[in-house]
C-alpha cells in the first residue's frame, strides 16, 4: 500500500503476470474495500465480493492495482489525470508496460470472513422477525434502508468484530441486487478479458 498524490494506491502482482486489472471502487467505496487486512494493510477490510474479485483476477495471473477516488465518488476533471499518472508510474516502477491493462469498476455471495453459521443463522432470524426479509427469505428493501444495525442492538446480538457491519451491508447492498460490485460473473467477465487481449 502507498499514499500518492493524495490517495491509496494499493496492488498485488503474481509471478509471471499475463495483464493488468485496474479496480475502481464505486461512490463510497475504498481501495481498502478489495483487500484483506494483513500486516501490510492494516487498513484493509476485504469487502467480500471486491476480494473475490481480486482472488479471480490473481488466480488467472492478473496483476491488480486499486486506487482510492479522492472524494465520496470518481471526478472526471482533475482526478482522471491523477488516476492516469499513478497508472503510469505504477506500470513503470514494476515494469509492466507491455501487458494488457483492463479495467473494472462499479457504478459512480460469498461467505462472510468471520461470521460462523451460528451468527448467520441469528443474523437470519433477526432479519425475519423484524420483517426485513419476506416468507420466502427475500429482501424486501434495500439493504441501505433497513434498520437492521438498530435491531441488532436491540437484540443484543453481538458480532465477532466490528469490521463486520461493513461486510454485512455490502452483501445485503447484493442480495436487493442493488447497483453493486459483485463476484458472480467473473469467470466470464476475465474470459472476456482474455479474449480480447490477443
């Protein structure tokens, strides 16, 4: 991870890499979002699909690179040169100019690191009881909306970690198929990818 001009510049590059993936968050999001946490990022949180994502795209040998937008959502103006030059000097520092670069962004499920299937099962009832979800286990508003944080200190059930909540919110954002990142199509967006590189 590195701090440069004014943002988290954040990456992984595997052995032998055959392109670039570039990671660009949507409104709210992080570069942190698509990382877990670990003794070299200690910031990172892992957000389940955007590290599913990067999963993929390094077990296909993509090297991925995440910058933080400076704001709550991308600029078009000055930010769009900034982004380009940290690309630049990235692409230069690791000497990866030659390969493909592609991109991946969200709009400006997995199992959940950490939650055993007990909390999950209490997080489920919590839902159901308080009517968030319909007979069938469906949502029935969007994630955001829903004040499920409350009702989870209402009923006192305590999570293993407080990163959780974050985690938790992101795959109820999914689950409402609200306008999100998500994992599911990644074998066929990097075969896309792929195909195109040749």
């Amino acid at each position: 991870m590195e701090f440069r001009n004014g943002t988290d510049v954040i990456w992984q590059i595997p052995d032998s890499p055959k392109a670039v993936l570039l990671l660009a968050h949507g409104c709210n999001g992080r570069a942190v979002n698509f990382w877990d946490r670990s003794p070299r990022c200690l910031n990172c949180v892992g957000l389940p699909e955007e590290r599913l994502i990067v999963l993929h795209a390094l077990a296909r040998n993509f090297a991925v690179l995440t910058i933080s937008s400076a704001g709550r959502c991308w600029s078009f103006r000055e930010e769009r040169l900034i982004v380009k030059g940290i690309i630049n000097w990235w692409l230069e520092k690791y000497k990866l100019e030659k390969l493909p670069l592609v991109a991946l962004g969200a709009s400006s499920a997995d199992r959940i690191p950490g939650l055993d299937q007990t909390i999950s099962v209490k997080l489920f009832a919590l839902f159901r009881d308080n009517g968030f979800v319909d007979k069938n286990g469906y949502m029935r508003n969007d994630g955001r909306s829903l004040r499920w944080k409350a009702a989870l200190k209402e009923r006192k059930l305590l999570l293993p970690d407080e990163y959780l909540v974050h985690h938790i919110q992101e795959e109820l954002n999914l689950a409402f198929a609200y306008h999100e990142m998500t994992s599911l199509q990644s074998e066929h967006i990097f075969n896309w990818f792929e195909s195109h590189m040749s």
